[in-house]
C-alpha cells in the first residue's frame, strides 16, 4: 500500500552549511517520498478522505491545480488506487514536472496563472469550474483543504521532534499553500512555544503583509517567479499563529544559492529548497543563530525536477555572471 512508504523521511546533518552558520543545520528530505516531494503527504491525507467520506466514486477523477508537486503526488496516488487525475498547472511549470504528470498517467491543462479562485484563466478557477461541471469528480482544493495542514501536523512536525529529540530549535521552510509550514509549526508549538518557525516566499509575495497584519497593497508589482512559493493571495491553508516570521528572498539569489551550493557539496536542490537557502545568506544577521541552537531547513523536493530551469540553463549562468555575485561559500 502507497500509504505505508509517504513519510519517516530522513534528517540529515548538513556539514558543510553547520560549519558556515556556526550552528547545527539538518536538512529534511522530502524527496525520499515515493513521489518524491512533500506533496505526497498532503495527497495522500486528501484523496484517503474523500474516498473515504464518499465524496467520489470508483474509477472517478482527482482534480487539483498545482505547481506540479501537488499534482504528481496526487497522479501517482489516484493511478495507485485505480482513479483518474486531471491537473491544471500554471505556464511556469518545468518540464521534468509535467514529463512525471504524463508518466503517472494525468491529463494536463496549462493555465496563465495560479492567482486564486476568482480569478479567471488561473489554476485554481478552471480546475473547480471543470469539477463543477464534470460527473464523479472531486476538486482536492490544496489551498482550502483542511487535510493539507492536517497531513504535515499529524507526521510532519512529529517526526522533526522525534528524530532531535526535541532539541529543535528553528525550522526554516518555503511557503506556497502555507500547509506545510502550518502544519509543522502548529504541533511543534504544542511541544515547546519558543521554537522558531520561519518561512521563505518571493519578493513582492503576501504572506509577509499577512503575517503583520498589514494591508496588501493593490498596485504590488509581480512577485518574482519561484516555481512552488509565493502567492497572490492568502489561502485558507495558511495559519497566521502558527508563523513566527517570513523572509522575503530575490529569484536571482536563490538561483545563483542552488548553484553554489551544488558547487560546494555536489547536491541538487530543489527552487524553494534554494530560496530556504538564500535566506539563510540574505538574512543571516536578522536570524542570529547561536552554536546551540539546532536549525532545521525544510527540502520539499529534489534538485532533479528543475534541471534545464536551474541547472542547465545557459540563461540562468549569465544572469548570475552578470549579476556579479561573490561566491556564497
């Protein structure tokens, strides 16, 4: 059963960032899901519902919009369990995401945007309209789902206070439907208030304006394309209390953070992944860690999927040669 392989990922100490920061840095690697990425728990907490609760039939169609990690998972699930899937995904989507959509069997719409509900031509819009409008089919709705926070609460946030022992002390995560760094935060709360949970999104995205309890402002420019963080909106699976803060990083320097990176310990990461690591660099004063501490940084994906749009492209290099960055290590 797929249910038995989603989570009990590993917690690895990362060496070489320990040694840069001063402080004990482990990484969570979410890409040893079956489906390779955090999605799969999130999936696998709304598919089993539905099913469960009858809110689709047998041989029926999953439907959900999706950057595409939210999509694989929830294609590879349905595929497993004998279900149909039928993804919409922003223009921006790489194409190692949509190459493992066609693998896992799903139908495919590529949509303008991904800015919510009400806004037509978006992900969010055309996939509920297509459920709406087609029989035995069921609308996950990752960013109104309850089962997405509830997912990382119920294995996520446990399994990060198992395997420190409770000595976690930060955690450090991309933000895109707000359920991962929700759920996580919520249960390690419960076990020690003071832990630190920060989040990362693009520049010009609105978490940040959400969590201060400030006005979005109506004239913000586009925020910088990091494919799976960042939002025009604030979904429902995103809980304010359970976020200490959230730092805003540049698409350039995460770009050029995924590569140095790469350079320094010859492992791929994944874009959020690269913006976790870029705040750590762009903001490493405010965040004044301390030899104690014990800083866990979120990897929701692997460094794989975003091959020709990170490391294999020529216009990425000359963007970063042209930028003149000093080298981050």
């Amino acid at each position: 059963m797929i249910h038995s392989t989603i989570g009990n990922t590993p917690l690895r100490k990362d060496d070489y960032l320990s040694a840069k920061y001063n402080t004990t840095i482990l990484v969570k690697e979410e890409f040893h899901n079956p489906g390779k990425s955090s999605k799969d728990r999130a999936a696998w907490f709304m598919v089993e519902d539905a099913i469960r609760n009858k809110k689709i039939k047998e041989g029926g169609t999953f439907v959900e919009a999706s950057s595409g990690n939210t999509g694989i998972s929830i294609a590879l699930i349905a595929q497993e369990l004998g279900y149909k899937a039928k993804i919409f995904v922003s223009a921006s989507c790489s194409d190692e995401k949509i190459a493992l959509l066609e693998s896992y069997g799903a139908s495919i719409e590529r949509c303008d945007n991904s800015n919510g509900l009400h806004v037509f031509n978006s992900t969010q819009y055309l996939a509920q309209a297509y459920a709406a409008n087609h029989d035995n089919t069921y609308f996950t709705n990752q960013y109104y789902n309850s089962n997405n926070i509830k997912a990382h609460y119920r294995t996520t946030g446990p399994e990060l206070w198992e395997q420190t022992n409770g000595a976690v002390t930060h955690v450090i995560a991309g933000v895109g439907t707000g359920g991962s760094i929700s759920g996580i935060g919520r249960f390690l709360k419960e076990q020690r208030r003071s832990i630190k949970i920060w989040g990362v999104e693009p520049l010009n995205s609105v978490y940040t304006f959400f969590l201060n309890q400030q006005p979005i402002p109506e004239d913000l420019p586009k925020f910088d394309d990091i494919e799976g963080i960042g939002r025009t909106f604030i979904p429902g699976s995103f809980d304010r209390n359970a976020v200490d803060r959230i730092f805003q990083v540049e698409r350039l320097v995460s770009l050029h953070a995924a590569i140095a990176y790469r350079e320094s310990t010859d492992e791929l990461v994944g874009f959020s992944s690269a913006a976790v690591l870029a705040a750590l660099e762009t903001h490493r004063n405010e965040m004044k860690f301390s030899e104690d501490d014990v800083v866990v940084l979120f990897f929701p994906d692997h460094g794989d999927r975003y091959l020709h749009k990170i490391y294999h492209s020529a216009e990425v290099k000359q963007l970063i040669l042209a930028a003149n960055y000093e080298p981050l290590s």
